[in-house]
C-alpha cells in the first residue's frame, strides 16, 4: 500500500534555516544540509524548504543550498517561495529540486501553472494554496500570508490548478497556520475530495495526532508541519510510529 | 573502476541520479551525457526520463541517440528509470506514441474508474510517494534489499508487459502493476532509486557492481 507521506518544512532565509517565534523574531536554527540529512535520518518521506529571504539580491542563494542538499540527502525535494516564472522553476529543478511549489504567481498568473507543468511534467509542479474560511463550508484563496483576498473559492481554485497541470496541493489554512490547533480537517477533506491529485495538508500542527487526524478525517495524501519538529517536540519517526498505531500507513 | 554513462536527452534533471550514483560508486568515473559515442564507450548505461513518454521519445531522436541506446541495450549493463523504463516497450497510451520495442507490451495509465481506495476515498493519480516493491525473482540488483521494501514513485502511467517472465517487481496500487522488470543485461524500473533513501541506493549501488 502507498504510504501517507510526513513532510517537514524548512524556512530558509539568505542560506540559513530560520524559525519564527509568534512571526516576529527569526532564530538561526542551523545549516539547511545538516537539518535536511536529520530529517532523513528520522525517516522523513521528503523535505519541503520555503525560501524566505527578503532581498532579492539574495533569490540566488537558494539554488547553492538546494544543490548542497540534492547531493547528500536521497529523498524528495520541494523547495517554493518566490517562484514567479518558468525559468525561476528551471533553475530550481537544475540546481536539484525534484518538486516546485508555485503561490502567489499561480494567482496572478494561471497561465504560469500551465507553462511550468507543460515544459517540465505535472510531477514536478505543486501548487500552493492559503485559504481561509469565509463562510461554513466556504474557504476563500489569499496571498502575501494571509493578507491579501483574492476572491477566488478554494475548492474552485483547486480544481482549476489540477486542469491546468498541476501534480500535487499544498493547501495551507490562514486560520489556523501558526496556532497549534490542528489542521483545519473541513477545508482539507473538501478539498481532498474535490481533486484526483494529491493534497498536502499543512497549517496548525500542535501534536502528533493532529498529523494523524490530517490523514484519517482529512483525507490527506501526506502532511506538513514545522515547528512541531523544529523545536524538538517529537521526531519524524515518533510521528510515524504514532500514525502506524492508529491505522495509518507509513514508512517506518 | 568502470564508466557509467547517464544519458541526458534534455527530459528532466540527472544532476540527482548522477549524485546518487556518485555516493555509491567512488571509485567510478559518472558521465552525464548526449553524445552517442560516449554512451557506446561507457562499461554501464543508465537511461532515465522525466515528463511525458511522446516528448521524451522525440528529444531522444532530435538528439540521435536511438541507435546507441538500442545498441548499449543488447550488451552493456543497462538501468532504465521511470520514463527510461516505459520507453523500453512497444507503445505507449501517453500521446498514443511507439517506444523503443525492445519488450513487448504497452504502457497503460491507472484506470480512473478503479482508482478507490479500500475505505471508498478516492486514489490520487499521480501515484506519488512511498510504496512496497515485491520482488518477483532472485536478481542480483535485490541484494540486500527486504522484499516489500518501499521506493519512491511518482508517475501516471505503468508498464504492462507482454511476457510475464521478465517481471521482476510489482506494486499495489488500485491494481497490481508492474514496477520492475529485468531481462539479461537489461533492468528497468518504474520508481526513483535516487530518491528512494537506503534502499535506493543499495540498488543503484548493486547495478554498479552487476555483472550480467
């Protein structure tokens, strides 16, 4: 049986892993070939790293760490963040990412979904989308974290990048990235069902059940969290470990 | 110390493939490369392939590298991945392109109206992630690696061999289907061995020492 997939998600910043506290204060929390090779050796099933940096005179340090980690970590690599064109997902994919995560650009640009996914296959384009409850039952796309309305419905819009091209979601909630309250398990199961790619479920991880309750009511094909590993709490394998007793597929 | 040549036909990125394989192979000499002649130099040949079948078969030609993939696929120990696997066959369902031929047998996409899962959700396709590989005969390539291991997938499309004797994996997914197959000098894989941690090294690291 296919396994459901655990996916750390790094904060990368001008080369470095960064963890936010309450999203203000950015901590050095190492080099991202030494957290990316822990994370495979707790048994992550891929590693995700979300290219922060605020200057864009920077953009291109992203590509070294992404070809330091390809050469010594083994498993799969999401890497997004400020990815805006084509070239921008060649370069990635050239430099060792094996997946490229598009968001804002998706949005304003559909057509982008289409080009990326036609010139370098659907596997290797994920879509990413920020959604927050607008209405019961009801989830409204937003860009620049969480700031800005598109007016677009998330259901809608995720079936929309499917039939552009794209391989695989990563649906984040607004409303509950950052609080430790567990994913928002409606918006994800509807938007699981709603499309035949694969959707990660991310935003609101605050214990190992909440990973399990991703896959379980949910209906999430793998799950992403970050500070939960970070910190310390728990380790990839004691995710899985607490996923496999309660019913989940895993590799462990 | 041997020579392994990767072909590159411009579909996808063997910087991964060629590092994995670097890792396990100190002692060799990894070349990533379109032109013919080193393909015919090299002591072992890897054929990947990433995107679409019908694209992959035309770079493949634009290039003129057919006559020496064929020709490195009669005699040299040869590893075909993913796309690089499907391409061995007859024809594919993708784009309703022929492939190479040198097995007969198609390449089929998961069948949507059986893509449910035991619980009634629905089996997301692209089949993307970890999953088991049961070996189906003793080869040398599975050496030291537990029937059942888990591989890295990632693909819409799997290949439906012919002769059932050359099927030398599969995997449940919906449907059994055909993960590897292996014929002589000749091994060919759906899943990524270069993304597929221990066991996938192991792997790349037994085909740097097969000798068929």
């Amino acid at each position: 049986m296919l396994a459901k997939r655990i996916i750390p998600c790094l904060d990368v910043s001008a080369g470095r892993v960064v963890k936010g506290i309450n999203f203000v204060e950015l901590r050095d929390a190492g080099d991202p070939v030494e957290v990316a090779r822990r994370y495979d050796e707790q048994g992550a099933d891929e590693i995700t790293f979300l290219d922060i940096t605020a200057s864009s005179d920077d953009r291109n340090i992203i590509l070294h760490v992404v070809e330091q980690v390809a050469e010594q970590v083994f498993i799969p690599l999401t890497v997004g963040g400020g990815v805006r064109t084509v070239d921008d997902v060649r370069r990635l994919l050239n430099a060792g990412a094996d997946k490229v995560s598009i968001n804002t650009a998706a949005v304003n640009n559909p057509q982008v979904v289409a080009d990326a996914s036609g010139k370098v296959g659907s596997q290797c384009i994920v879509v990413a989308i920020d959604a927050k409850q607008v209405a019961p039952g009801k989830w409204e796309v937003f860009t620049h974290g969480g700031r800005n309305r598109t007016g677009l419905d998330a259901i809608e819009w995720a079936r929309k990048v499917e039939s552009l091209g794209a391989g695989e979601i990563l649906l984040t909630s607004m409303d509950r990235d950052g609080t430790k309250n567990g994913f928002d398990l409606g918006l994800t199961r509807a938007v699981s069902d709603a499309v035949s790619i694969p959707v990660i479920a991310s935003g609101g991880v605050g214990s190992l059940d909440h990973l399990a309750d991703g896959v379980t009511q949910g209906r999430a094909d793998a799950v992403l969290a970050a500070s939960i590993f970070h910190f310390g709490e728990h380790t990839v394998r004691e995710a899985k470990e607490l996923m496999r007793a309660r019913g989940i597929e895993v590799r462990l | 110390m041997s020579k392994v040549a990767i072909i590159d036909y411009g579909m996808g990125n063997l910087r991964s493939v060629a590092k994995a394989i670097e890792h396990v192979a100190t002692a060799d000499t990894v070349v990533v490369t379109a032109d013919p002649a080193e393909v015919l130099s090299a002591d072992r040949v890897v054929f990947p392939g990433q995107g679409a079948m019908p694209d992959c078969m035309r770079e493949l030609d634009a290039r003129g590298l057919r006559p020496a993939v064929l020709e490195a696929a009669r005699n040299k120990p040869f590893l075909g991945i993913c796309i690089g696997q499907q391409m061995l066959f007859e024809h594919s369902e993708e784009g309703n392109v022929p492939g190479l031929g040198i097995f007969k047998g198609e390449v089929r996409r998961f069948p949507a109206e059986r893509m449910v899962a035991a619980d009634g959700s629905r089996l997301k396709v692209p089949h993307m992630g970890w999953n088991e590989v049961w070996q189906k005969q003793a080869h040398p390539l599975w050496a030291g690696i537990d029937d059942g291991a888990r591989f890295y997938y990632v693909h819409s499309y799997y290949v439906d061999p012919a002769d059932p004797a050359i099927v030398a994996a599969t995997t449940d997914y919906a449907i059994p289907f055909t993960g590897a197959v292996a014929q002589a000098n000749i091994f060919a894989i759906q899943f990524h061995p270069e993304k597929s941690a221990h066991a996938g090294l192991q792997l790349l690291s037994n085909f740097m020492s097969w000798k068929p």
